[in-house]
C-alpha cells in the first residue's frame, strides 16, 4: 500500500481549516459578549436578551461569510 503525499494539498487545507475558524468563531464570540453584557450589566430579562444575541450571531455570521467567501 502506497503513502499519499498531502503536501501539495497542505496550503490549501491550512486556508480552508482557517477560513472555517473564522466563520464559525468570530459570531459565535461577539454573541457571547453581547449576550453577557445584555443579561449581566444591563440586567434585561433572558428572553429578550437570548433573541437579541442571536440575532446578533446570525448578523455577523452573514457578514463573516460574505466577507471570508466572497
């Protein structure tokens, strides 16, 4: 059985590999911060702040995607 040799493919995984950490990361942290900063310094009730975070997350998830595909 032979070994494949990944290194031609190694640049373009370490991009996609970055590429999907990005994606993923970015609106999943600035919803936690504004979940906290909703729920904790604020003091809105959970609910509201709970929508309001996911909208959040879903608006900067299009905008990371946008941004990193496009």
């Amino acid at each position: 059985m032979e070994n494949v040799n990944w290194f031609p493919l190694k640049q373009t995984l370490d991009i996609m590999t970055l590429e999907l950490a990005l994606i993923l990361f970015i609106p999943l942290i600035v919803g936690l911060i504004v979940k906290f900063t909703l729920a904790r310094i604020i003091k809105l009730p959970n609910k509201i702040s709970n929508f309001v975070s996911t909208i959040v997350i879903l608006m900067i998830f299009y905008k990371v995607v946008i941004l990193v595909l496009g």
